[in-house]
C-alpha cells in the first residue's frame, strides 16, 4: 500500500490520507455516542477528493456499514449498502459534490439513543476487489451530522 498523509491540505482540514496506490480499500472511523446530542438520528458521511483520471473505482460499488462496536458480529450481513464514490454516473445519487469542492457520500445512519454506556459507533468503507488498484483517493474523514426530522 502506497499511503500519504498530509498536513496541511486545504485550510479547512489539519490532516488528509492520500492513498496513492492500494489494492484493498479499508476505511473505519470510530466515535462515542456520549460527545453526540441524545435521542438524535445521526448520518455519517465519507468525505474525500478523488483524481478522475486514475480512480479505476468509478463503477465498482463500495460496502458501507455503520454499526455499535462489539455488535457487528451479530449484525455481519446486515445494515450495509453499497455506494459509488465516483459522482458523475447514473448510479451516484447519494454521492455529491459540496461548496467546499470536497465529495461526500452518505454511508449509512443510526440512533443515539443518550445510554450513559459510552457506546462507540462504527463507519466502515471496504472494497477488496485484488484485481482492480485504487489510486489518488485523498480521505478527508466521515463526519457525523444529526438529521433533520428524525
């Protein structure tokens, strides 16, 4: 795996991975429930750059699962979805370009339901396809937003 970190990218990120040339793409990011705001439904969403000319992901789906730590060995084959992460195709619809220039895709939801247990919510990104090299994907980080009406 050929991986770059980055600091500073643009002003609005204190760090970027940039992965360069990797075979498997394995992205989680992890944060406690008890820093969210309580009896909130909560969209994580990937936010990444990516350069057209070398990203060989346009068509091949990508997993995604937002799951509690310690509960995803019950829920293995459940709860996830695929996502593009390429936005010009038909398939994309969830996949945006936002004002800051940045792409997001939502990778999945889930309920704060306030337990003082500090449980730790999961966001997984993978897709191990070995024949098929991922390059010039820059990750910016998943960012958790409430959503409205839920």
């Amino acid at each position: 795996m050929d991986m770059l970190i980055r600091s500073p990218w643009p002003a609005s990120c204190s760090r970027v991975a940039e992965l360069r040339h990797v075979w498997w793409l394995d992205i989680k990011g992890r944060i406690k429930t008890n820093i969210l705001l309580p009896k909130s439904t909560y969209g994580a969403y990937f936010v990444y750059k990516l350069n057209k000319r070398s990203w060989a992901s346009k068509k091949i789906p990508v997993e995604s699962r937002v799951y509690f730590e310690g509960e995803e060995e019950f829920h293995e084959h459940e709860g996830g979805h695929k996502v593009f992460l390429d936005p010009s195709g038909d398939e994309q619809e969830l996949c945006k370009v936002r004002e800051d220039g940045w792409l997001e895709v939502e990778i999945g939801e889930f309920f704060n339901d306030g337990r003082e247990d500090k449980r730790v919510v999961v966001c997984s990104l993978m897709e191990t396809d070995e024949y098929i090299t991922k390059s010039v994907l820059v990750v910016e980080g998943i960012e958790y937003r409430p959503k409205s009406g839920k």
